[in-house]
C-alpha cells in the first residue's frame, strides 16, 4: 500500500464517518424542538405564529452544527489539502 | 491488494454505513415529532391543520440531516474524487 | 484473494449491514407513532380518520429515511459503480 | 482458500445477520403498539373493532422496513449478483 | 481448512446466531404484550375473550418477524444455495 492509496481510503471513510456521527445529535435536537413546538402549537394557538417562527430560526441554529460536519465531509472528498502531497 | 481495490473496498463500504448510521437520528427525531403530532391532532382536532402543516415542514428540516447523508454517499459510489488517481 | 473477490465480499457485507442498521430507527419511529396513534383512536374515536390518515403520511415521511438505505443496499448490489474496473 | 469460498461464506453469514439485525426494531415496535392496542380494547371495548383495524394496517407498515431486510437476505443468497462472476 | 470446512463452518454458525439475534426482540414484544394482556384480563374479565383474542392474533404478527429469521436459518442449514457448489 502506498501513501496516496492510504490517505484516499482514510479520506473517503472519514468523509462519510464525519457527515454519519455528525448528524446525529442535531438531527435528534431538531426532532425534539419539533416535537415541542407541535405540542405548543396545540395548546396555544393564539402563539401559532410566535412558535412556529422560533423553531425555524432555532432549527437553523441547530442544522449549522450538522453542517459543519457537512463541510468538513466536502472539503475532505474535495479541497483535501494532503491530496497533492502525494500526487505529483 | 492494489491500490484500487482498496479504495473501491473502502467506498463501498463507508456508502453503506454512511447511510445507515446518517439515517438513524433523523428517522428517530421524525417519530418522535409524529407521535407528537398525532397526540396533538387527537386532542385538539380543531387545529389539525396547523399542526399537520408544522409537521411535514419540520420533518423536512430534520430530513435535511439524512439527506447529507445521502448525499454524501452517493458522491462516494458515483463521484468518488479518489477513483480517477487510481483509473488510469 | 483477488481484487474482484475481496470488493464483491464487501459489497454484499455492505449491502446486508447497511439496510439492517438503516432500518432500525425508522421502524422503531413507526412502531411508536403506531402505539400513540392506537391510544388516540381509543380514546377520541370520533378523531379516528384524521388520526389514521395523518399516521399514514407521517409513516411515509419517516419511512423515506428506510427507502433511502434500502436504495443505497440496491445500488451496491445490482448497479456497483466499481464492479465493471474489476471485470474485464 | 479461494474466491468461491470466501464469497459463500460472506453471503452466508451477511444474509443471517440482516435478518437478525434488521427485525429487532420492527418486532420491538410491532410489540409496542399490540401492548396500547390491548390495553385500548380492555379500556375502550366498544372501539374494539377500529382498534384492531388500526393496529393490523399499522404493523403492515411497520412489517414493510423488516421485509426489506428479508428481501435483501434472499437476494444475497438465491439472487446473488456477484456469485456468477466466480463459478465458471 | 478446505473450502467445504468453512462453508460448514460458517453456515452452522450463521444459522445459530440469526435465530439467536432475531428472536431477542419479538420474543420481548410478545412478553410485554403478554403482561399487558393479563393485566387488562386481571382488570376487566368481562373483556377476557376480545383481550385473549387480539392477544393471539397480534402475537402472530410480532411472531411473523422471528419466522423470518427461523426462515432464513433453516434455508442455511437444509437449503443452502451455496453448498452444492462445493460438493462434486
């Protein structure tokens, strides 16, 4: 095994790895403010607008932590700045 | 092995689990926010309609997680940016 | 072990793990929405249709996490985007 | 050991463990909703037969993502793409 | 080892531990539908013959999982696709 053979296969197993454990919790945090903003919304209303405005904005705070990972996953298939060490 | 054999080994794998460890929070989250849906619409039937549209809205933004996942492992199996290093 | 020996191992391995985990979540999410939405028919039968009809499309929603391994397990099985460098 | 060997052995062992790992969440939430379907009915005994209609078309649901994985175990072993490639 | 030793090997093997695996979770959804199902007989026996009822045919549903896996077990120890090849 040469050297660019093992930093490919480490990129493109790390790539996924990253984007797969990296969506985890904020998809769950996601599931939990939506299932609490149905909830609300049920109960009051009148507040519909309010909550429904809050869970976009702070899923959106959420979702930048799933995209960090996605980033991080892009860069390391397509800008991995190791790549051309090895590639001449 | 050659070298490309271990990248394609590599790929197919990481594809695999990508997907599947990437999937399991986001469809966690979904049910957790229909359950809450559907309590909700049991209870106050008269907001059906708002409750089922902050639904499928939020469940789309909790898709969005999974749908890195997949993207990412498509871009493995089909875009692989390593695999031409190693096609000559 | 030759090269196509050890990607057509890894791809069968792959394909079988990866819709066994990806599976798991969303059937356990469905299992859930099921149980909440049995427990609403009892109690608010006169909610029933809204009840089952929302179950059924919320059950899509999550469902579509599961498809998505189910697609990549296919994709690895019958449409291998690196089964063709490997048989010449 | 040659090829053959090792592209039966894997699909021999891949094919058990998807079905094994792939129906643990389903017959969990299958499990689940017939525990609150039972308990409806003992509650609420004259939606008995809504109750039951529900909880079958429901684990129909649930039943689809265990099927997948038993789709994707018979075809590892009775519809294997990749074992022609070896038995000449 | 020759070729058949492992196909043995390996198929006796996966046959154990598929049913093994696959029986953990419908066996448990089955007890605590059980336990449920006596309690509610316990708490209103005028309802004992619907609650045994639905007990036994949503068991079948739950058992149908495990009967996949008992499948599957059995196709690998009796109905091995593989075996012949390794048998002149």
């Amino acid at each position: 095994m040469d050297s660019l053979t093992i930093i490919a296969a480490v990129s493109i197993f790390t790539a996924g790895i990253t984007i797969a454990i990296g969506g985890m919790m904020p998809s769950r945090g996601e599931g939990e403010a939506l299932t609490k903003a149905i909830e609300s919304v049920a109960r009051q209303p009148e507040q519909a607008n309010q909550i429904i405005r809050l869970f976009f904005i702070g899923a959106a705070v959420v979702e930048s932590v799933a995209i960090y990972s996605l980033v991080i996953a892009l860069i390391i298939l397509f800008a991995n700045p190791f790549i051309h060490l090895f590639t001449k």
